[in-house]
C-alpha cells in the first residue's frame, strides 16, 4: 500500500493556492487594463474634472510628487486642492505609479509629460504629423480618447484604437498594428 507524503500534499496544495491567487492578478496587469484594482474615487472626481484621469502607472512616482506639489501651475492652469485631498491623492498616485517595462522609475519625462515620455514616443512613432495630434477630432496627444476608446476604464489595447473622424485617410496607415 503507498502511503501519502504530508509534504507533498501540502506542497502541491500551497502551489494551488498560489497559482490560484496569481491567475487573476496576471490578467489584470495583461497590459490591457492599467488603472489599478483599488481606484480612488477622489481622484477620478477631481481629475478627470478637466481631462482623463490618467492611470497613474504611465508616470513614474518623482513625476506625480513633482505635479501634486505643484497644481497650482499644472500645465497652465490652477487645480489647488485642499491638504487633506492632496496627502490622499499623491499618496495614491505614489503607490501606484509605474514601476514596470513602461516606466522607469529613473527616466522621468521631460516635464512630467507623458505624452514626452520614451514609452509614449516610442508607441506613436507612426504618428509623426502634427496635424494629426491638431485635428479638430484629436486636439492634442493628451487626448487618449480620441483613438483608444477604452482609455477612461484605463484600456489602451492596441484592439481598442479607431481611426480620428474626420482626419485624413493618408494618416490612416499610423494606426494599424505593427
């Protein structure tokens, strides 16, 4: 009669355990959802007030310090907060700023800009024209949601893009899939 090894048992039982808990992390960081599990609503409340509220893992953690230290001059305009919100706020971003193959936590952006990050360039390479990023459709390269239709739920999967209305069908080739 062959007896059960506890150790293997349990060994095979903890492996199970993790492999169970790891599956669900693994798709949520697939790439194609980057805004992180435990939104927080204040910020989606005061940022995407005037834009995206940008997942916080497309900058690295010295650039949202940088901008929370500075809202009253962010990026032309004024977007003070009071104390508390701005300790509960960049606390947030800090903890969830990007870390991974996107952002490197040593390669900050020129001027905290995403839209000048090495990732950013690197993804829109094709779109070389200023007049796509001016069209009336698109208005700027901070504007996510005129291409990636997912954006606000924090999708930027290549699947989700779609051509600008109204721009120039000579563009349409930057937005095809590598």
């Amino acid at each position: 009669m062959n007896a059960t090894n506890p150790i293997r048992h349990a060994t095979a039982w903890l492996a199970s355990l993790v492999l169970a808990l790891a599956v669900p992390l693994a798709a949520h960081a697939d790439g194609r959802n980057l805004l992180p599990r435990n939104e927080l609503k204040l910020y989606n409340q005061e940022c995407a007030a005037c834009h995206l509220a940008y997942p916080p893992g497309l900058l690295p953690a010295a650039s949202w310090q940088r901008m929370m230290g500075s809202l009253d001059k962010h990026y032309g305009s004024d977007a003070s907060l009071d104390a508390a919100s701005v300790k509960q706020i960049g606390s947030w971003l800090q903890t969830h700023a990007g870390t991974y193959k996107r952002v490197h936590t040593t390669d900050t952006p020129p001027d905290d800009r995403i839209t000048r990050s090495a990732w950013f360039e690197r993804k829109h390479r094709k779109i070389d024209s200023p007049q796509v990023w001016k069209h009336a459709s698109v208005k700027s390269a901070a504007n996510c949601m005129a291409c990636h239709t997912a954006a606000d739920k924090g999708n930027y999967d290549d699947d989700s893009v779609r051509f600008p209305k109204g721009l120039d069908e000579r563009f349409r080739a930057a937005f095809l899939d590598d």
